[in-house]
C-alpha cells in the first residue's frame, strides 16, 4: 500500500510541477539573499548594513495575516505566478542598482513576494494532493527546502566568485521565471467561500477561527514557542565551533551543514512513514528528540559527538516541520487555510527575530555550551506545556 501511494504522488502531475517549481523558488530565495548580502558588503563594507538587508526581508511577514485573507479569496495560482515573477523582475533590477536605499527597498519587496507565496502554496497542496499522500508530500517539500537552504547558498556564491554579481542576478530571475513557468500549468480549484464577505470581515474570520481551534492554535502557538527556544543557539553556533571545541571557520561550516543534512534526513523519514505512524506522537517525539539533542550538544565532551547530535536536531526539526503542516492542513478547512499559515509564517518570523537577539546575548551572558543547555530545556518546557494543552483539549473532546 505504501508503494502504491508513494507511486501516485510521483504520477500525479500537479504535484511534481508545484514541487519542482517551490523547489526552485526556494533555490531563488537563498541565491538571491546570498547574492545581496556580497553586494551590501562590497557597497558599505558595515555589517550593520548586511544586518539590515536581512531584516529588510523579513519585514514584510508582518503583513502575513493580510496575505493569508487574499489566498483564500483569490486564484491561489495566480498569487504564485505573480509573486514568481515580481521576484524574477526585482532581482533582476539588482543588475542595474548600486544605491543602499534602493536596495534596501528592493530587499522589502523580494520579501514581501515572498509572504504572498509560501502560505499560499501550502494552502493549495490539500486540493492537489489526496488525503493519503499529503504526509509523504510535505516531506518531499520540506527536504527539498533543506536541500536549497544547503546548496542554494553554496551555489550563489560560486556564481558571485566565478562570473560577479550581475550574472549572478540574472541566474536567480531565471529560476524564478522556470518556478512561474511550471506553477501557472497546474490547474488549482478555488478556495471554498460560504458568502462573498469583505476583506477586514473575512480577517476577522480566520483570527476567530484560530482562537477557537484549540489544536490548530496550539500547533501555531508551538511553532512560535519551539523557534524561539531552539533558534537561540544559532547565534552560539560559531562560538561553540570555534572557541569551545577550536574546530575554526571549517568546522562551523560543517556544523550548520550537518544540521542542514539532518533536516533533510528528518524528511525522507517522513517520505517513507507516510501515514503509517500518528502524526501527533511524532511531533511531540521531534520536539522532545530536539529538546535531548540540544542539551547534549552542550554537554558533549568532544566536536564529534556534538555534531552528531546537531545532526539528529536537524532530523527531528525536519520531522517537526512536516508533521506541524500536515496536522494543520488536515484539520483546517480549505477556506482558511491562507489565513492560518499566513499566521504560522508569521509567528514562524517572530519567533526567529525574538531568537537571535535572546540567543546572542545569553552566548555572551553564559557562554555557548550553556546556551545550549538553556535552549534544550526551553524546548523540553515548550514540549510539555504543548502536550497538556492537546492533552486537555483531547479530553474535553471525548467527553463531549
């Protein structure tokens, strides 16, 4: 059976043309970041200025909610085309600007297309993909974002070194045009709508929704509290590298790498659980498996043993990632789906920027193997403060 459903993942054309194009989308967005943080730094040389490009780009999920009311009142298939190719055309107006501000507003805007698509693109994957594929097809999604994320800046940056920065631009607006080309060729029905309702109305909707969706709600709440507690170790990343285990600039690429690879494992071990084990155990088990690895990796006596353990962060992580969309993609109604993703990436985001700051300044309070022992626990308390709510919600429900 297994066989069977994994065969027609792979012959249901739809699917391979919004895998294919979101898998070079992905590859765009980590050209395109890498590319533009060269040229901020050959402009300015200020890391301030880098910093800033970077939160430029991440501005825009703040109008995340707006976004998700859109992809579930408009053709979801022309909000992914049009974001392809406003991404296709931005960048490729790097090409011709060399201004700080201009580029700092180009970044916003890159990020802003960037909003529109991701949510939209998971809100249309339940009425592309049957019920019994939609575990393996967000493990196929999920790996194919860990694998961009790994090779996607690797690549940028060997374009920018080999033939400069220009044709580095033009590069990325091309795979933004090929993820257009293939994603306007997929047939996508139109979000289910009860009534014609107006837009601040129909927000209003999806945030009542959410409130009173325990499950959904605690799944977006999690994400929020999980990012937040494990995402404080990436700014400990090459200081744990560097000075605790004096592995220099070699082993902290290969500590980030590693994590990159796990996520990428995490995946595939979805790909071939498909539906055979609960999703709601294999969340829990990705985040308490994070919450172990992370704490070890602060106690670990040597670089080696710590990179395996980053290694079985990044699995459960990319275990994590797939379980969390496919629980909310199930018990969502395709008529708000937009909505609520829209709210994932945003508490996603904002767990991302509370992160690195709390992260930076406890690797300077208590050091980094500290702030992995830290992180660890937060995450372990996050995981247990999810489970009793799902617990009682689960309890409340039985008994009605």
């Amino acid at each position: 059976m297994a066989d069977t459903v994994g065969a027609s993942l792979f012959q249901n054309p739809r699917f391979v043309k919004l895998w294919v194009g979101q898998g070079i989308s992905f590859i765009g967005d980590a050209f395109s970041a890498v590319a533009l943080v060269i040229m901020v730094a050959q402009i300015t040389g200020s890391a301030s200025a880098v910093g800033g490009i970077l939160v430029a780009r991440l501005l825009p999920t703040l109008a995340s909610p707006l976004v998700g009311v859109l992809a579930d009142r408009l053709d979801r298939r022309v909000i992914l085309v049009l974001s392809d190719l406003s991404r296709a055309v931005l960048v490729f107006g790097l090409v011709f600007v060399r201004d700080i501000v201009v580029l700092y507003l180009i970044a916003f805007l890159l990020g802003l297309a960037r909003t529109f698509f991701n949510p939209t693109v998971r809100a249309a994957f339940p009425s592309v993909v049957g019920d019994g594929d939609l575990t393996r097809a967000n493990a196929l999604i999920s790996g194919t974002f860990s694998v961009s994320m790994a090779i996607g800046p690797v690549l940028g940056g060997l374009v920018v070194a080999t033939v400069g920065l220009n044709a580095a631009f033009v590069f990325d607006a091309i795979t933004y045009l090929v993820s257009a080309g293939l994603l306007s060729r997929i047939a996508l029905p139109s979000p289910e709508r009860s009534a014609e309702t107006s837009f601040v109305r129909e927000l209003r909707s999806g945030l009542s929704y959410l409130k009173g969706a325990r499950v959904p709600l605690t799944i977006v709440v999690g994400a929020f509290l999980t990012i937040l507690a494990t995402n404080a170790t990436v700014p400990a990343e090459i200081f744990l590298a560097k000075d605790t285990f004096g592995s220099g600039n070699a082993g902290y690429g290969l500590l980030v790498s590693l994590w990159g690879g796990g996520m990428v494992l995490g995946s595939a071990l979805m790909a071939v659980a498909g539906n055979r084990v609960g999703l709601m155990p294999l969340y829990f088990l990705s985040i308490f498996a994070t919450a172990l690895a992370l704490a070890g990796t602060g106690l670990a006596p040597s670089f080696v043993l710590a990179l395996s353990l980053l290694t079985v962060a990044g699995a459960a992580n990319g275990i994590d990632n797939v379980a969390t969309d496919t629980i909310l993609q199930e018990q969502v109604p395709d008529a708000l789906l937009g909505r609520v993703f829209s709210i994932r990436f945003l508490t996603y985001s904002a767990g991302e920027a509370l992160a690195y700051p709390a992260g930076g300044l406890l690797v300077d309070i208590v050091g980094p193997r500290s702030t992995y022992l830290l992180a660890g626990a937060a995450t372990a308390a996050a995981g247990f403060l999810i489970f009793l709510v799902i617990a009682l919600v689960s309890r409340k429900t039985l008994k009605i």
